[in-house]
C-alpha cells in the first residue's frame, strides 16, 4: 500500500534510475517516511471526521507475512486468515503467502472505528516499508541453457590399406575397428574368394563411415578389380576387367657401337631392342655383323593404363639396314593367337632354334678347333661359345627340346642337354642352378627359362658355355645353318600381303624423314 502511495507520488522513481541501489534505497525510505507520515494524518483526520479518503482510493487488503519467513517481520495483533498464493508478474520478488498469512478489511465509515483503528492501519503501512526496505535476496535470471551439442554424424571415407605379409581380411578389420564377422561373410560369397589370398602391397581400398564398411575395392592383379558394396544389410560382389589404352608409335636410329646402346640412347627400352634382336637373330649376328652407321626402324604398339605407360610392344613392323643390305619384318598373328614374323613377300623370318641362348650376347671366347684354356693352360679345341655374365644371368632354351641330362657332369659342372628331334641338340654348362622343375624327362618351349648363369665346373669366372651339335658332332652356334620353322598359312596369305603393304609403305614414309 505504501509502494502504492508512493508510486502515486513519485512516478519516476522506479523508472530506469541510473543511480546505485543503495543509493536509490536511501532516497525511497526518505521518501517514503514523508508520504507515510502524510497519510498518518489523513487517516487521523478522516477517522476523526468520518469521511472516506480524499478521491476514490479505497485501502485495499493489507498482506503481510510470518515472522521468520524469509526474515520479514509480522505485523502485530493481526488475527490468523488464509490467502491464495499471489502470481507477480513484475521483476521484483513476490511477498509469500502462507497459512499463517491475515488480511483484514478496514470498514471506514463503520460506526466501532476508533482511534485503535488508525494504530492497526499505521501498523500495516509500517510493515509494509519495512519490508520494501529490506535488503531483498538478489534473484538471478534464469540461465539461457546452451543447446547440447549437436553430435556430428561419421563421415564417409576411403581408406587406402598396404597389405602386409601375413595380413587376412579379418585381421584388416580388426584394425580399423570394423566387425571382423562381415569380412568373414564376404569372403565366403564364390564371388569373392579371391579375397582369402591377399596380395601384398597397396591394392585394397576400404569405404567407412564409423564402425560401418560401406565398400570396398581389391585389385589382384593389374587388369582386375574386385568391388564389394553394401546394399540394405548384404554385400554385393563384382569384377571391373580393365584394358590397356594402346597406342602406335616409332623410332628410327642409327647404330655406332651396338644396337643395344643406340636404343638406350634414344630412350627405347631394352625390352624393345631384345624384340627386335630376336625377330631379326636367324638373319644378323647382332655380336659380329653390325657397323657403325647401320640403321633401324620400328613401329610398335605403347600400353598405357590409368594415363601412365606400363610398357612397349609387340612390335608391328621393323627394318634393320645392316651393311647397306635391307631386312624387313612384318608382324602376323596366326589362328590361335601366337605371333611370328614374316618378311614382307611371306617368308618366315624364324628359325627352329635361337641364335643366342641369352639376352645379351657378349662372347667372351668363340667357337675354335685350337684354342689354350686357361685353366689346363694347354691349346684343346673350344667346341661351343662362351657368353659372359653375371652369376644369376636367366639362361633360355633355344629351341622346343626334351631334357636328356641335367645335373653335374665333370668339367661343365652343372650342366642341361636338350634334345630337338633325332638330328639337333644342345648343351647349356658352368650353370649356378636349375629352374623349377628342369630335370631330366621334362619338356621345354623356346625361349623357356632352363637355368642360370654361375662358374661351375672347369671356369675362371661366371660365364656359359653353349654347345650346338648336329647329328653328334660340334657345330658354330653362330654360323650353322638352322632350319626355318615355317611358311605363312594359305588361309591367312591374302590378308597378310594386304598388311604388309601398309606396314612397308610407313617404313619407307619413316626412313625419308
């Protein structure tokens, strides 16, 4: 009632006061005591004249509160009435209302009002600046709770895995903390079995997202990739057969100390050059025939995958100018898919038997009827010649044959003869080892690994002694006489002579440039 009062004196008192709250504490008593004070003497004067105050203020119920509650001091000689608890909308703490709360209307025009009646109501306007004037217990805001934060979903990601020597599938699992069970159930699908046999190396992929295996790709070998991708709750299974990007390509380039060094030099690899040495070995002795200033072209296929080269070949057509002497070489490609060499009137450029059984034919000592060995340190036919290398070399056959002897075998040490049919054979001596399953009994293909170079036997150093024997007796490897393999098919001629018309013409567009 007093704040009321008050209030209807001093309006701007509440309002937005820039001044300290004791400061504004100190200046609502002081204003207060002179409003209540005011009153007194209207109450005073209207009890005393029986008139109602001035306007149409009416004294409204007076709450007041328990002594002890909140620390608020009751009114005296109130009598006891109950209220309903009071809603206060406005910043300031509501007074409570508890059982023990009294209210009483004040009749004013009643006749048994006296001067106890103005002590009761001085009596309540003083409880009621008692208690505006207390210190009020500060009551905090309610804290704007900061949303929890959002729990961000597992992202997808691949996940490039190096497979270790050992590694399974469920193993891998295990360490990105997937569920070991799935890779089971995958690499049990037919499909999928590849999988059981991992191959070394980066060729695994993985997608993620948490604990979850989305997909996952596995390529066994260069031209193979196997995917695996979930769908709902199973796995799908399926092979990707990639192929080479093939291009056409050519060389040209002149020969000054070997074919071999000319090709490096001009960035061909020695894959490339090696082709090209055997399409054209049972024409040119590539150790003894060539000189500086002998030519060679080749137009050959480029293997490229994923934008990268991976390799060189099959040569498509080739021309060597030894000594002023011209040699051609057109490629064909039989029935059954082998590839052989022809010149281009038809004729077959092979031979049964290779000239060299080596990649790199380096002669170190030649065929000769009286040569001094220079471990007996006695003159004693050389009946075969030696290739020198490195221990280890790979050591080919040089034609189909059937192994008649392998083993050691006095001064050849360990030592391979091959049979090729009842008139030719040949022996391969001074090997450090034998390939997988040489033995005698067993079968080879020209051209087919047989052993490796070593210093076996009567030798001063690793090289291999290669043998040629004709109907028994010792032949030069490289100037016998070996037979052609054979002709062109008839079926395939027309088509042939067709190609190699096309092919001649570009070698002869490259040779003028």
């Amino acid at each position: 009632m007093a704040a009321g009062i008050w209030l209807g004196h001093e309006p701007i008192a509440s309002i937005g006061s820039p001044e300290s709250l004791e400061a504004q504490r100190t200046k609502l008593a002081s204003q207060l005591s002179a409003v209540l004070e005011a009153e007194n003497r209207l109450v005073r004067d209207s009890l005393a004249l029986r008139k109602p105050l001035p306007g149409s203020l009416s004294i409204p119920e007076i709450i007041s509160s328990p002594a002890g509650r909140g620390g608020i001091p009751a009114a005296p000689g109130l009598p006891g009435a109950v209220d309903d608890p009071i809603t206060d909308m406005s910043p300031w703490r509501p007074i409570p209302a508890s059982p023990n709360s009294t209210a009483r209307a004040l009749d004013l025009d009643s006749s048994s009002a006296n001067s106890s009646d103005s002590a009761l109501a001085r009596a309540a306007l003083q409880f009621d600046l008692a208690y505006l004037l207390m210190p009020q217990p500060q009551v905090e805001s309610p804290k704007t709770t900061a949303p929890k934060s959002v729990i961000e979903a597992p992202i997808e990601r691949w996940v490039n895995i190096n497979v270790r020597s050992g590694d399974s599938l469920s193993r891998i699992f295990k360490r990105l903390d997937l569920d070991p069970r799935i890779a089971v159930t995958i690499a049990r699908r037919s499909d999928a079995q590849i999988l059981n046999r991992l191959r070394t190396g980066p060729y695994l992929q993985m997608l993620v997202r948490g604990p979850e295996l989305l997909a996952l790709r596995y390529q066994p070998d260069l031209l193979s990739i196997l995917s695996v991708e979930r769908e709902g709750q199973r796995y799908r299974a399926s092979t990707i057969k990639r192929k080479f990007d093939v291009t056409e390509k050519a060389d040209t380039g002149v020969i000054q100390s070997s074919l071999f060094q000319s090709g490096m030099d001009n960035g061909i690899s020695q894959d490339l050059i090696y082709n090209l040495s055997l399409i054209f070995q049972w024409q040119i002795d590539f150790s003894k025939d060539l000189s500086p200033g002998d030519q060679y072209t080749l137009i050959y296929e480029e293997r490229s995958l994923d934008g990268r080269k991976f390799s060189s070949g099959p040569i498509l057509a080739a021309e060597l100018v030894v000594r002023g002497k011209t040699h051609r070489a057109i490629r064909q490609v039989s029935r059954n898919g082998a590839s052989h060499y022809f010149t281009p009137d038809g004729e077959s450029l092979e031979g049964l038997f290779r000239r060299s059984p080596m990649r790199v034919a380096r002669i170190t000592s030649p065929f000769s009827k009286r040569r001094y060995h220079p471990v007996l340190k006695k003159w004693r036919a050389h009946k075969g010649v030696d290739y020198g290398g490195s221990t280890g070399d790979p050591v080919m056959a040089t034609a189909d044959g059937l192994v008649t002897f392998a083993g050691r075998k006095h001064q050849y040490g360990k030592v391979i003869t091959l049979q090729h049919g009842q008139k030719y054979s040949t022996l391969y001596a001074h090997l450090s080892r034998f390939s997988k399953n040489i033995r005698s009994g067993s079968t080879v293909t020209q051209g087919q690994l047989i052993g490796y170079v070593g210093t076996t036997g009567l030798s001063t150093g690793p090289h291999l002694h290669y043998e040629f024997r004709v109907n028994g007796i010792h032949q030069d490897p490289r100037t016998v006489k070996l037979p052609r393999s054979f002709a062109i098919d008839r079926a395939l001629r027309p088509e042939f002579m067709k190609a190699a018309s096309f092919w001649s013409t570009r070698l002869d567009q490259l040779a003028r440039r």
